[in-house]
C-alpha cells in the first residue's frame, strides 16, 4: 500500500469561502468562475461531462429511468466482519458552509414518513450509462443517490466517487444526470421529476480514487446545468415532451450545508435509494422511494481490499443503490437542511449473518473540502 500523505485544505480567498466560513452570494461572471475553479490544489481531478448537457438530459425517458439497475450492486461495495477501528482523524480545523434554502414544502415526494421527519427535496437520483457500452442496451442504464449542497452558484451534487467514476473501465460516466425528490410512482415525468432534471457539465473528484480507487477519497462534486421540466401529451398514439425550463437547482430545491474536520462520533441521518439485495438474497427496498437511517458515527476498521483507512459508520440497514446519498448532520425536519457530513459508500455486514447492517462513508477532511470548493466556485450555464 503506498503511504499516504496528508494534505492540508487551502482557504479560497475572495470568492465564496473564507477560513472555513460561507460569504455571501454575490453576482460573478462565468469567467471569474472558471479562474476560482482553476485555482485547485493538486489533488483534485476536474473533468468536463463527455455529452453536452443538453444530449445527456434528452436521452432518459421515464422508461429508460425505471428500468435503470443499481451500480453499486455490480461493483460490490461490501465488507463481511469487523476488526480494530481505524484512524480518521481531522488535518486540521473544523469548517462549515451553511445550507441555503428550506425545503419546507411538502411538494414532489418530499413527504412526511414520520412523525419526526421529513425527507429533504435536495436528496435524489443519479442516472448514467456505463461508458464504452452500447447506451441503447438497457443493462447500461445504472443509478446511484445523491443530493443538491450548498454553491456560489447554486449548482452542485455530492454522491460517491463511483457513482461519476466507473473503477472498471477507468472513465467518466455517460449520460449522467441528477433528479431531486424521484420518485418511481407512474410512467409519467411528472411524477419522477418534480423539480426538474439537472444534467451534468462538470466533475470534481479526489486524484486518489481516480489514480489508485482509494475508497478514503469515494465522493464526487457534479457541476449541473440549469434544468429543465417535461410535460407528458398524447397525440392519438403518439407520445409527445414540452420541454420548459426549470432554472437552477439550489433556486428550486435548496442546497444542504458543508461541513468538514468535525468529530468522528456525530449523530447523523443517512439518506438515499437503496434497491440492492443482502447477501443472503433479500431484497427489503424497491429503490423506487426515497429511505433513511439515523445513528452514532464512528470510525470502522481498515479494508485492505478497498485501501479504506479512514471511515466512519453507523447502523443502518440500506443496500445499494443507497450509495452516493448523504449523510447529514443537523438535520432539521422543519427545514429538511442540515449539514453534508458523509456520503453513503460501503455496506457491512459486521457479525456475518448475510445482512448488512452498517454503511460506511469517508471521514470528511481538509482533502474532501478541496474538491468540493472546486465545484462551489465553478459556473455552469
């Protein structure tokens, strides 16, 4: 295993972020963007989405949407057992971006599913096609979760590294584009897309889950275009799409807050769009519908496999598919924001019974922070 050396998170000066505290949003060109975003520490991958947004979002139907399989699944993120914890620790002080917006409407599946909380609008679906397969074979169409977080330019998603990167053929994802509060109820696009679908111009991850697929690195910060809205009509047999803009997606669902080198044991609500099965065959989740799980955060043990030497983890009981979604600390059933804290990564099935019962995500440090202020700073159109 090669050693790793830490690297030290660098305040970004004059824009949105400034020893660790938000500033305000100010009006600022694409150029100036671009000149932010190009200012990145070394250890961060910033990649342009390999279709234009406007060919990535007009390839998805609601059919090619509901026959989408979990990518997850296929790659195996899993561990079986438990040993000595690892050594997550901060690399230096403790930061925080606060959220923006409050989902407070009860609109677009963002129900409540308890007398205590609400599910955030921010939190959705991520769907791609495997690069280097034929798109128009459905066993290319894959899903992952992720959620909307706070941006100068209201434009950002956080989900897991292999959900933007494919460990397999060693590129970019195609056709990639994110629907807040999905929702699998019907074959219309109206019940899927709520919001709006938001398609992907830019990708940020860590140079080490790029270069060596460190699981300590497994998040990702997508710049997404503005959206767009389809309205389904029917012209005898024929099924037409109106296509209207839908504007920016922190504008329409808010953007959950940032937080970065905090305490290792944190009280956090995990969400996403489990559908993956135990390993005992079970399948308890459909994916069609938004889960979540709530608990104590705490460091998990080194895997080899994965080179995951700095994780955190709690109980909960969601499979694949559930990657890529956040983890939230603060959380606020009122508001639906809280605080970006973790991204959904590995499950665990830690006494060996053949049932996951702990996720796992990567200790959000200064490197994490790195990455995500690359895309807190980049415009997109």
């Amino acid at each position: 295993m090669i050693p790793r050396a830490r690297r030290l998170a660098v305040p970004l000066t004059g824009a949105l972020l400034a020893a660790g505290v938000a500033c305000a949003i100010p009006t600022a060109s694409s150029a100036a963007s671009t000149a932010a975003a190009q200012a990145a520490p070394g250890d961060v991958t910033a990649k342009a989405a390999p279709q234009a947004p406007a060919e990535a979002a007009a390839f998805w139907s609601p059919q090619r949407l509901r026959a989408a399989t979990d990518r997850t699944e296929e790659l195996g993120n899993s561990v079986k057992g438990f040993g000595r914890a690892g050594d997550a620790t901060a690399d230096g002080k403790a930061g925080t971006v606060p959220p923006i917006g409050a989902g407070t409407s009860g609109a677009g599946g963002s129900k409540k599913i308890s007398k205590q909380v609400n599910l955030p609008p921010t939190v959705g679906r991520v769907f791609f096609t495997l690069p280097g397969k034929n798109p128009l074979d459905p066993k290319s169409w894959k899903y992952c979760s992720g959620t909307s977080v706070q941006g100068r330019y209201r434009n950002v998603v956080a989900t897991a590294g292999h959900c933007v990167y494919d460990p397999v053929t060693n590129q970019f994802y195609d056709n990639w584009v994110f629907i807040p509060s999905y929702w699998d109820g019907d074959q219309a696009w109206e019940g899927k897309a709520p919001y709006g679908i938001y398609p992907a111009k830019w990708f940020q991850t860590h140079d080490d889950f790029v270069v060596r697929e460190d699981y300590d690195y497994d998040y990702a910060f997508v710049n997404v275009s503005s959206g767009f809205k389809l309205t389904q009509t029917r012209d005898g047999d024929v099924t037409r799409y109106a296509r209207t803009p839908a504007g920016r997606l922190g504008d329409n669902v808010g953007g959950q807050g940032f937080t970065w080198n905090r305490s290792t044991k944190v009280k956090v609500f995990a969400f996403g769009y489990p559908a993956g099965p135990h390993p005992d065959g079970d399948r308890p989740f459909t994916g069609r519908t938004m889960k979540w799980c709530y608990g104590l955060s705490a460091p998990m043990p080194a895997v080899p496999k994965y080179d995951i030497q700095e994780h955190l983890g709690f109980s909960c009981g969601m499979t694949s598919g559930a990657s890529g979604g956040p983890w939230l600390m603060g959380y606020k059933s009122a508001t639906r924001m809280g605080y970006l804290n973790g991204i959904s990564s590995v499950a665990w099935d830690t006494d060996g019974n053949d049932r996951y019962d702990r996720i796992s995500s990567p200790y959000f440090n200064g490197e994490t922070y790195d990455v995500y202020r690359v895309a807190a700073n980049r415009w997109t159109q």
